[in-house]
C-alpha cells in the first residue's frame, strides 16, 4: 500500500492550483480516493509532487512524509497532538 502524500495543511493555493501542504491538485486528491487508482499512478504523482516543490518546502515534505508513512501520522497531526 502507498501511503497518501496528504500531510494535514490542507489548503490550496489560488495562483497554482496546487495544496500548500503536498502540492497536488483537487483532482489529484480525489484520484488517489479512488479505489481503482493503480500504485504506478501513486507513485508517479508522487514524482511529480517532489518535482513541483523545491527547497525548504521539498525538505518539510520528504521528513513529514517519511514520518507519516513510519508512524502513521503527519508532523503536523503530532504536534497538534502535542498542544
């Protein structure tokens, strides 16, 4: 299973179309809900999302990704957790 890339800062940019938190498009979102999406497709949105991003954002989205798909849950559900 590949895990959703949706690291909780769910809000979508207005100039890109893209989600602030991990870069995919309202239709990319609603594909990997879709039961039949293939893991191919997952993992080449997955690409693609690494190749929108670049910098500091690309870095938040590796460490909170990794940490989600190790742990379950995002850096940013923790630490609201946390509060």
């Amino acid at each position: 299973m590949i895990v959703s890339p949706c690291i909780s800062i769910c809000k979508t940019d207005p100039s890109t179309g893209y989600c602030y938190g991990c870069a995919r498009t309202i239709e990319e979102r609603n594909i990997w809900k879709q039961p039949k999406t293939t893991d191919e497709w997952k993992m080449n949105n997955l690409q693609n999302i690494r190749e929108r991003l670049e910098g500091w954002q690309l870095k938040s989205f590796n460490e909170s990704y990794e940490y989600k798909i190790k742990n379950g849950i995002s850096l940013f559900k923790k630490k609201l957790e946390n509060e």
